[in-house]
C-alpha cells in the first residue's frame, strides 16, 4: 500500500512535474524523481531551504517509485551545497529498489587534500641526496656488479653468447666512429702545435714543440678525446636501443624466456668496447702527433726526421700502458652508464629521449672524472 501523504493543509510545491512537499524540516517526495525533473528539483529545493537556514534537512522518500542517474546526481547536488553552508541532509525511507540507485549512481565523497607544505632547503637537499644514494648510486653499483659478474663468467663460456654479436657491436661502436676520432684527433694536435709555435719561436726553443705535443696526445688528449667522441656516440645509442625494448616491452620477453637482459643485451657491448677503444685511441694518437708534425713542419721549419728522431727519444712506454688501462675504464663507463638511463626509462618515447640525453651528459662527466683521477694516479 502507497504511504498516504501527509496533510495537505502543508506546503505543496509542484515543479516541472515532480510533487513534493516541505514540512519543517523534512522533504517528501512523491513518484518520480527522473532526468526531466531533477534540475528543476535541486533548484527549488535550494531555494526553498536558503531562507530558513536549516541545521538539518530531511528527505523523506517512501513513497518515491522511481529515479534515475539524474535524479541521484539531483540529490546529492543539494546534500553537496547544503553542506557548504553547514547543514546535515539526511536520506530516509527509501525503497530497496530506490535505495540500490542511490547506492550505485551516489558519488563518493571527494576529500579536500592540502597543498604539501613548502620544503625549506635542507630538506630539499637531504632528499635529493637520499634519492642520489638510494636509487642512483645503488642501483648503478648494483648494474656493474651483476654486468662483470656476466662479463666474468661468459669469457669461459663462449657457447652461451650470442653468435657475432660481439663482432656486431664491435663495428657500430668501434669501426664506425674510427672517422670522426681520427679526423679530430688531426685537427687537435696540429691545433695545438700550431698555438705553441709561437711562444716557442720567441725563445728558440722550436724543438721542444715535439715535447709539448707527443706528451698532451699520448698521455691526455689522445685517450680523452677518443672517449669523449664514443661517449656521445655510443652511450646515447646504448640507452636509446634500451630505453625502446624497455618500452616496448622486449625486456619483459627476454625474461619470461628466462633470458637475463644485463647477460642479454649488455654484456656483448662490454666485450666490443673493451676491444675496439684501445684501437681508436692508438688511432687518435697517431693522428694527433701527425697534425702536430704536420704544424711544427709549417710553422717551425720541423722535418719530418727532425720529429720523428726526437719523439722517438722522448715517448715512454707508460704512456703506452697508462692509455690501455684508460680505455678499458673509459669502456665500462661508457656502457654502463646508457645502459643503467636506458633501464631507468618512463612514460614512452618522451622518457627515451630524456634518458638518452642524460646518458650523454653522464657519461661524457664520469668520463672527464676518470681521465682527472687516472692522471693523478699514474704523473703524480
């Protein structure tokens, strides 16, 4: 049996076709309250209510048959902004078929979150170096440790290697930047016999421009300038390629086929650039000190006897070996560093471009770094 309503001596208020009435503080509704009568619904309710600055406000629905999405969203757009003005609404007596739309349709409430309060410096600073030692540092120690320990194991395995992939990675890191190393390293040394010439000519001591270039290519400029070159090249290209399977998701199938990608993908890089590096950088010194030569004939009146008698009595044997020991650290920087930015990617071909960029800076930085340590460590 339908609730009979209440007396109709009470307030009756019919908007676009819903019927409802007001009793103090209590609202009943009647019928219907669908998509063509819930505007009109909210509106009047809230107009009715503003004036007498209700604390609580009731809407009974008993006798309510029917209701829609837009009816819901009606209802709790008055309960919304008669809770801005710090009044409870309360929803009663309503059907088990009422009461499921309501719960179904009914929005949850949203919570105001705070703004996080503004860091000072120090706290700033103390995350970020959490953050360096945490994630960057560790995680970089934990990649060289797990690549040398695969590096270590697989040059007693050579059955569990890719088949040419070293030689592979040999041409695109080594042979393919042997131009622009070589190129380079000509410009540089005949750079810097042709600056030294004239400070050298004003105190007669042109001879000692062989000096100043077989000591600055082969112990400094040749090493450094080699890896700089294959830092940009290389570490790029290792992050980029991947950045991409990451993103692509080849890293996860090479694991569900229970492949180790450090083992995989990084390892036969390693094993190229700890080859082909100490070729390019015997490259580049020979190319420098021929650009040097080719300077100190121009500008200095140096044959090519002249220079080639007096370096020989100047090069030493350690700057031989101190360029080997270079070129295999500058090779595991260079590898290591693409590779730990190209596992680290996010958000698609946007976080590959970022890694790639940062593999460069990070690379060619730890590289400087290294080439200052070494130094010190084998001419002080």
């Amino acid at each position: 049996m339908p609730r009979k309503k209440p007396d109709t001596s009470l307030l009756v208020i019919d908007n676009h076709g819903i019927e409802y009435r007001m009793v103090r503080n209590t609202i009943y509704l009647y019928e219907s309250l669908t998509f063509e009568e819930a505007g009109g619904f909210a509106n009047s309710v809230l107009k009715s209510v503003k004036p007498l600055k209700l604390k609580k406000l009731v809407l009974d629905l008993s006798d309510l048959k029917q209701i829609d999405s837009a009816g819901v969203m009606a209802l709790y757009y008055v309960e919304k902004k008669l809770r801005e003005q710090n009044a409870l609404v309360e929803l009663t007596g309503a059907s088990a078929e009422v009461s499921a739309k309501i719960r179904l349709f009914y929005p949850e409430d949203s919570q105001h979150v705070e703004p996080p309060a503004k860091k000072n410096i120090f706290e700033s600073l103390g995350q970020e170096v959490y953050l360096f030692f945490s994630s960057y540092l560790f995680g970089f120690l934990l990649l060289t440790a797990n690549v040398f320990y695969w590096g270590v194991a697989d040059l007693f395995r050579p059955a569990a290697r890719r088949k040419g992939e070293v030689v592979n990675q040999s041409v695109l890191i080594g042979v393919n930047a042997s131009l622009i190393v070589i190129f380079l390293s000509f410009v540089i040394g005949y750079v810097i016999a042709l600056q030294a010439s004239g400070q050298l000519r004003s105190f007669g001591a042109n001879i000692f421009v062989v000096d100043l270039v077989v000591f600055s290519i082969m112990g400094q400029m040749g090493p450094l300038i080699t890896a700089i070159l294959v830092a940009g090249r290389s570490a790029s290209a290792i992050a980029a390629e991947i950045a991409t399977m990451k993103v692509t998701a080849e890293l996860d199938a090479l694991k569900t086929m229970g492949l180790n990608p450090n083992r995989f993908v990084v390892v036969p890089k390693l094993y190229a650039s700890m080859l082909t590096i100490p070729f390019l950088i015997v490259f580049a010194n020979v190319a420098g000190i021929t650009g040097g030569a080719l300077a100190a004939w121009n500008y200095l009146d140096i044959g090519p006897e002249i220079f080639t008698n007096r370096m020989a009595n100047i090069m030493l044997t350690k700057d031989l070996y101190t360029a080997l020991v270079k070129s295999q650290v500058y090779a595991g920087i260079i590898v290591l560093t693409g590779s730990f930015y190209g596992f680290r990617v996010e958000r698609g071909a946007e976080g590959v471009g970022k890694v790639t960029t940062q593999a460069v800076v990070v690379a060619i930085t730890l590289v400087i770094l290294a080439d200052s340590i070494l130094g010190i460590i084998f001419y002080a």
